[in-house]
C-alpha cells in the first residue's frame, strides 16, 4: 500500500473520486512549505514553489498497487504531464512523506489558486 497525497479532482467530492473507490481515505493534510497550487483550466497542478510559506491542503489515502497504476494513467506521467514523488506533510503527520502528483509544466501563465482547490 501506498500513501498519495490529493488535492484536486481526486478529492472527496471531486469529479474524478471515483478513481479512489475501493480505498482507503487516511486523514486530511497539509503538505510542508514550498508548494502551491495554480489553474489549469478545470484541475489544479501542484508545483514546488520557494515563496510559499502556507502548503497544499488535501487528503491522505491509502492505495494498492493496482489504483496507482490507474492514478499514472490519469496523471499522464507516462507524458511528462505529472510525475510521482515524496512530498513533506506539516500536519497530521509532520515530517512524514507521502507520494503526490507534481506538475511538470510550465505554469507562467496559469493563474495561482494558493493551498486549496475548491471542489466544485
């Protein structure tokens, strides 16, 4: 089992949740400093950015093999759209690292939303 940290679409609520059924949801979170999120016209992307000093709020789930493999493909990471990497929780588990999807675009002119996609 895999812990993935979400933020957007695959939140409860969230118009691509259904890609979590069969798991496990783990708590709330928030990511450590240095993240932010910003629009991409319907989702968020989560990127590593210096100036932030607030994190990305989202949820913690526990997945199997098998949902990750189907969270690669909706993440395009075969693309180079999202990659998957370890990212610092600030609560509830400080210090603790959970795997997230990372945008990997460029996002100049994207406009920043902050630490939390509102599910719409």
């Amino acid at each position: 089992m895999t812990l993935v940290f979400v933020y957007g679409t695959l939140k409860r609520g969230g118009g691509n949740h259904h890609f979590l059924a069969g798991q496990a949801f783990v708590d709330e979170a928030r990511t450590a400093r240095g993240y932010t999120l910003y629009d991409l016209s319907g989702y968020p992307g989560m990127v590593r950015q210096d100036d932030d000093d607030t994190g990305v709020m989202g949820e913690v789930w526990s997945v199997d093999d098998e949902c990750l493999a189907r969270l690669d493909v909706l993440e395009c990471t075969a693309e180079g759209l999202y990659r998957l990497e370890a990212v610092p929780l600030a609560s509830p588990f400080p210090e603790r690292a959970v795997k997230t999807y990372i945008y990997l675009k460029d996002t100049k002119d994207r406009p920043r939303i902050g630490s939390e996609w509102a599910i719409k």
